[in-house]
C-alpha cells in the first residue's frame, strides 16, 4: 500500500493532502491508497479525505491533539510497519519535514526530501527536488521495501474527489511520552487568503520604508487584487510584520501565479522562496538589484510613488 | 559537559552555481561553513560564556578541504574538533549514524546542527539523528537557554512560534536569528591551528548511502526581463498593469 499521512488544519484537509494524494495515485501499482488521519476530533477531516482515496485509517485521540515528532514518527511507523507500506508520503510542511525522518530511521528505510516528481522505475523511486537554495535541481534514486516522502507543498496538481467514499477503520497506536514541551505559542492568523494557497502574492522589503509604508503599499496592493501578503526576512526581523508572513529559506516557499516584489532586492535566501513563481514582478529602486534577473516584468523606481500609481492604474 | 556541533562546508550563497557532469562543481568556488550550522557554533560557545562547564567538540564529514570550516570553528572557540574524511557524498540519513556514532562516543548531551543544509537544502540530518540516539529535538530555534539539564527557548513551527522546554540529553536544530555569529580574530586563528583536529575515516562507522545521486541540473526558467524605467511614474504604472493584464494574463 501507499501510505499518506493527512496534513489537516480546523477540522478540513489542506491542499498539500490532496497534492500527495495525486503522487500517490500517479505511482500507480505500489498498492491501495491509505490516508492516515492523526488528530483530536478530526472525524470531518477522515470524511473529507475518504472521497479522494481507497482506504481511510483514523487515530482520533485527545493525545494527539497537538503536533509532536516523536509521536507522529511512532504512528506513522507502526501504521506503514503493519500495513506493509511500499511508499509513506508525508507533507513537506516544517512538521513532515522534521518528523519524516524520525519515521526513516524507524523503518531503516532511505528518505526522499521536499520531492517535486516522484515516479518508479519499476525497481526504485526516483524523484527530483531542489538543491542550492532552489537553484539546482537535483534526481534521485532510492530502493528498498519501503520509502519515504515528503512531498514539497504547491507542486502537484490538486486531486479531484471522486463520488463513492473509501471505508474508515480506527487504528490503535502505541505512543510514546511527549517530551518537548511546549509552553506557549504565538499564533499568527491573518483575515487574508494564505500564502501557500493564494494565486497572486505581493510581498515587500526593506525598500518599503516603514511599518507604515508595508501597510499602505504591500497591503494596499494585495488588497486590490485579492492577493496573500508575503515579506522577507529583514522585514520579519525588523518586528514590522508577523513571521507567517515570511518568505524564503526559513520561511515558507511559494510558487503563485503571480508573485510582486516590492522594495525586495533579493537576496539569494529570499529567492529560494519564490523563484518558482510563474510570473515574478518587481518594483525597486536598484537597477542593480537581483530581483530584476529572475523578474519578467519590473519597474526602476521609487516604491512610494509608483506602488500607489499603481493601484490607481488598476482601479480603471 | 560536552557539546558536539556538526558543521559542514558548503559553496557561500553569494557564489554563482555551476554543473558539470550531473553534479554541482564546486571547484575555485569560494566554500565555507555552512552559515546554518555557524549559528550552532555560536550558541554553544554562548552557552559556556554564559556559565555552562562544557566541553565544545565539532565535527564535520567530508573531503579534505571540510577541515577549513573545522579551523574556523577552532577558531571561533570550539575546543577540538573530529574530521571524519571521505568523498562519499552521504545523504542526511546516512550521515546521522556517524553523528549519532560520534555523539555516543564522545559522551556528548547536546547535539546542534544547522536547521537546512544550504547545499542540499535538507532538512533532516537533526531528527534523524536524535531518532537514533532516542532523543527528543527541537528544530528552527530561534532563542535558547541552558539551567541545569533544561534547555528552553523558542522555535519556529508550522503556522508561528513556540516556547519550549526540553531535558537533555537532546538535539537543537539552530538558524538565522538565534544569534550572530563572531568572526575568528587573528591571535584566534593562530591559537586554532595548535588546537586537536582528529581525523578518522569512514570505515569504522558503517555506513553507505541510501541514495543514489542520478544528476543535477540548473533549470533557469526563462524569464521576460521587461523592466521599465519608473522616472515617468504615471506612464510605467500604466504600461506595467497594460503587461500583466494583456500580456501576462495574470491579473484581472
């Protein structure tokens, strides 16, 4: 079977579940599709995910309430361990990307990183994924019994439901003690569309000036067309915008339609972010700037009067 | 007690990339320390400086050249340093077992490594090898403290952030913001290069690669590189909005 572990938020399936859920089904004859649904009530997400695949295993616990690696990784382990799993696909959120070993080593079974392709060549998986900062893309091999994945977010096509749900089976698991504790969170939750999901991004830099300057032309320009809002790392640092918002190497990695930079020079870490893009638009007062060589449209000027020019320009 | 960082040596991310025969060629490129794993040398240099008795070990496996970065943790304050030398190129998981080997050896209780590796952009050589050792870990920390076998501090998780505490033994995956790491002074480097750098080979650790390396390659996606000049502001707005609605079609 292939196994993937459901990635879930508020009590729905995200999108990067129904991403794995189409390089799942792309693999073809590795076996019946199972999700594995981990959480504390998550019987709307078990009913979601059924449509889109053939079998359902649920471990709705009070326990699990919370995401923890080690608990994860014994899970993930001990379901793909009794179900025989030729292939386990995990999200490559930040959680799949640091449990997924854990599940690796488990298994003693070799791991595929952040994976953008994944096919077999009927005696191992190969699959691609970036390497260099998103620079270089790189294939790899690997055989074995089982494998596991994880899946970078935004790549694969979103899988289509289908009209006749799979079966849903309870798993008893044995988990071990949490022992990172955690002791308080900063939940970053913003009204506006997300930025894994959203087709338009407009993100800005130090070359938006202030706080103020964010708000009037990030904002008010992703405001315009509907767009998530994204920053980069100085911005972050500099307490002017919440880390959710962040793009790029320790931020999250985005692949829009379109993507706008605005007062972002573009450094290397930045682009490893968002050089997937579609489109890439910039707007910045350095001709020099390494955002104008990966941007295929761009204007050479001062963000405060041509952001809010703009704007207007779009309101015609 | 002793604390292990395990660096690597990687192209600088201001270096252009170039391939040659499936692989990143990285000769007459300027290489250095991983900057992900400097933070990791920082904070454990920190947390003696802070009043921690501790021994600070680093470790690195690679080519000869990896013992460049190892001189200039030396250098940075680390106390010896562990050169476990092959031209193997290990995925994440290979290279757990010899961290994980080391850490045994070595008696050490704090593990850091970097949080991505900037050449293979992995995540998963700190999990993995707490997996091994039966650790707990704790990634992407952004601020950390030590009080007796509790470490606490905060890291980055999927949607924000966390405060944390943890009992050692354990792994720290280390990034941008937990610190800024020291340059090597002068009477440093020279104070390094007396310091103790073993150099072990790889045979005794049992490991081989559970991937095989089929090719790399640059795709540069080409791009239109229509830039305008922004001195006529109402014009450039204009022209740039006319682009991406009829052009580009990405906008309505």
């Amino acid at each position: 079977m292939i196994l993937l572990v459901v990635e879930h938020a508020h009590g729905k399936v995200s999108k990067s579940s129904y991403e794995m859920i189409t390089a799942a089904r792309e693999l073809g004859g590795e076996g019946a599709v199972t999700a594995l649904v981990l959480g504390s009530a998550v019987a709307s997400v078990a009913t979601e995910v059924a449509l889109a695949v053939d079998q359902v295993l649920v471990a709705d616990l009070p326990e699990l309430a919370q995401y923890d690696s080690e608990m994860w990784a014994a899970a993930v382990a001990q379901i793909a361990t009794e179900g025989e799993a030729k292939v386990v696909l995990i999200g490559g959120s930040r959680s799949g990307r640091e449990y997924s070993p854990r599940v690796a080593i488990k298994l003693n079974s070799p791991l595929l990183e952040d994976v953008i392709s994944l096919k077999t060549n009927g005696e191992a998986l190969v699959a691609e994924h970036y390497t260099y900062l998103a620079r270089v893309t790189e294939t790899v091999e690997a055989t074995g019994p089982v494998v596991v994945v994880s899946v970078k977010p935004g790549v694969f096509a979103v899988a289509a439901p289908r009209t006749v749900a799979a079966e849903q089976f309870d798993v008893d698991l044995n988990l071990p003690a949490r022992r990172l504790q955690v002791t308080g969170k900063t939940a970053e939750s913003s009204s506006r569309i997300s930025l894994s999901e959203a087709e338009i991004v407009v993100s800005g830099g130090r070359g938006v000036g202030s706080a103020e300057g964010f708000t009037q032309h990030v904002e008010g320009l992703a405001d315009r067309l509907g767009a998530a809002v994204g920053a980069t790392r100085a911005i972050v640092d500099a307490g002017w915008r919440p880390y959710s918002e962040q793009v790029g190497q320790t931020g999250k990695t985005v692949q829009p339609k379109v993507y706008i930079a605005v007062g972002i020079s573009g450094a290397v870490q930045h682009l490893s972010g968002m050089n997937k893009s579609k489109v890439i638009v910039a707007i910045n007062r350095d001709a020099e700037a390494p955002i104008f060589k990966i941007a295929d449209y761009g204007i050479v000027g001062d963000v405060n009067q041509l952001v809010p020019a703009i704007i207007e320009e779009l309101r015609k | 007690m002793r604390i292990l960082t395990f660096i690597r040596q990687v192209l600088d991310a201001e270096e252009s990339v170039r391939v040659s025969d499936g692989s990143v060629a990285l000769e007459n490129s300027k290489l250095v320390m991983d900057t992900m794993d400097e933070y990791g040398v920082e904070e454990a240099l920190r947390l003696r400086e802070g009043g921690i008795d501790a021994e600070i070990v680093a470790l690195s496996v690679g080519p000869s050249r990896a013992q460049d970065a190892l001189r200039t943790a030396l250098a940075m304050g680390v106390d010896r340093a562990i050169h476990v030398e092959t031209d193997v190129k290990l995925d994440a998981i290979a290279l757990s077992k010899i961290v994980a080997q080391v850490a045994q050896q070595e008696e050490a209780s704090l593990i850091l490594s970097g949080g991505q590796q900037a050449d293979w952009d992995s995540h998963a050589l700190g999990a993995a090898t707490a997996e091994r050792l039966n650790w707990p870990q704790v990634t992407w920390t952004s601020a950390l403290e030590l009080k007796g076998n509790t470490l606490s501090g905060k890291h980055d998780v999927d949607e924000g952030s966390e405060t944390f505490t943890l009992e050692l033994p354990a792994v720290v995956t280390t990034q941008q913001g937990l610190n800024e790491p020291r340059y090597p002074t002068l009477p440093n480097i020279m104070k390094a290069k007396k310091k103790e750098l073993r150099k072990e080979g790889l045979e005794q650790f049992n490991v081989t690669p559970n991937l095989k390396f089929a090719g790399a390659e640059i795709q540069v996606k080409n791009r239109l590189n229509k830039i305008l000049d922004g001195k006529d502001v109402q014009a450039a707005a204009s022209q740039l909005v006319d682009l991406l609605r009829n052009e580009a079609r990405v906008i309505a």
